[in-house]
C-alpha cells in the first residue's frame, strides 16, 4: 500500500516475522482426506477456485459449491459475483458442469456455511463432511464460523499451498496483505464473544504479534469498535 508520496512502505524484518507467525496461526494445517462435498470460498482471490478444482482432480470430494455474491472489493473484478466467475472458471479447466454448484448469495462466511448447506440439500446432498477451500489467511476463521453454525458435519480446512512471500507477490501490495492477516487475526478472536464462531486459542507470541503489527499501522482492515 502506498504511503501519501506514492511509496510502497517499506516492511521491516520484524514485521516480516509477526506476519509469518500470524500467517502459520491462520493455517490449520489440517490432514486433507476425502470429503462429501467441497466448499470453495468466494474472494478477490481467483486462486481459491483454482485450488479447490486442483483438489477436485485428486479425488477428494465428488461435488463441490462454489458460493459467494460482490463485495466492495471484489464488484470491478468479478461483476457477475464471486461463485458465478468461480464456476466459469472451474469448468474452463475441465471440471464436468455436473459436479459445480453455484450458491451466488453469501456476503460473509456465515452465510458461505448456511447458504451452501442450503444449495448442496436442493441437489440431495446431505454431507457428513466438507472440505472447505479459502485464501490461506482465512482458514482458521472459516474453520471456527464453519463449525459454529454448522455444528453436525466434519470440517476440513485447505488452501493453495504458498508462503507469505510469494503471496504478497502476487497480490502487489506487502502491505495491504499484512493489513489482512491482522484484520483476520482480529476477526478470529472477537467474534466468538459474538456469537459467530466458536472461540480458538491464540498463542501468546501470536496475540504480541498482532499487536505490534496493528499498533505499527497495519490496521487498514480492522474493525473499529
């Protein structure tokens, strides 16, 4: 992100290493292993479709929903909504148009849950697992709101295997990725007392990174309360 005279800021070494600590918190790290249904999560991130279809190829799952509507920072890049371009993308790759579901409504991650619950039992789906495919940095929160408001299914968490670096690369903006792993890292740790999902422990050295990062002015994408 460009500071007034138009500069990328500059991150430090220390800020390097919050934001990779925080980065690995994100992950779940989980064991993936077949699943009743894939979920890909709607995003700017068209890499998460292209995941979820690499995960498709292997056999983990049979049928997969891609769900999402527009946000304010995905309408100019996905005008037809994030599950539609999703979609269009997967079959572009080859995915059979039988096996993609569309839910083209969700506007936050309790409703990707909800609303694909939704679609996949329209089609007669009723799975006992899922394997839910996000942006690395929203693993861990897709995981606790999954496990909230969906309480009776097998959770699996994925995402496109990169590191911080080579993410932050491909986004253009160092900053602005840092921005979001400390906004997610926020989210994680006050929405269960809101009821949206259920609580994860955060490690001290996690906790004082955060801190660090959001008091050294990564806070673009905090929520102000």
């Amino acid at each position: 992100m460009a500071d007034a005279k138009g500069q990328q800021r500059v991150i430090t070494t220390q800020e390097w290493r919050d934001a990779e600590l925080i980065w690995d918190y994100h992950q779940m790290h989980h064991e993936l292993r077949p699943c009743s249904a894939g979920i890909g999560l709607g995003s700017h991130d068209l890499g998460v479709a292209s995941h979820t279809v690499d995960l498709y190829r292997q056999g983990l799952f049979p049928v997969l929903v891609f769900t999402g509507g527009n946000s304010p920072t995905t309408k100019a890049r996905f005008p037809r909504g994030e599950a539609v371009h999703y979609r269009e993308h997967a079959l572009q790759l080859g995915v059979p148009e039988k096996v993609v579901l569309v839910e083209p409504n969700a506007a936050n991650t309790g409703q990707n849950a909800v609303f694909s619950r939704q679609v996949l039992a329209a089609a007669g789906i009723v799975p006992e697992s899922v394997l839910v495919v996000c942006k690395p940095y929203e693993e861990r929160r897709s995981y606790a709101t999954f496990k909230k408001v969906w309480p009776g299914v097998d959770v699996v968490c994925a995402s496109e295997p990169v590191g911080l670096a080579a993410y932050a690369e491909g986004i253009g903006d160092a900053k602005l990725v840092i921005d979001m792993l400390v906004g997610a890292l926020q989210r994680v740790m006050v929405y269960p007392e809101q009821g949206f999902t259920i609580p994860q422990e955060v490690p001290g050295d996690v906790a004082a990174a955060f801190k660090q990062l959001a008091d050294g002015g990564f806070d673009s994408r905090l929520l102000r309360r």
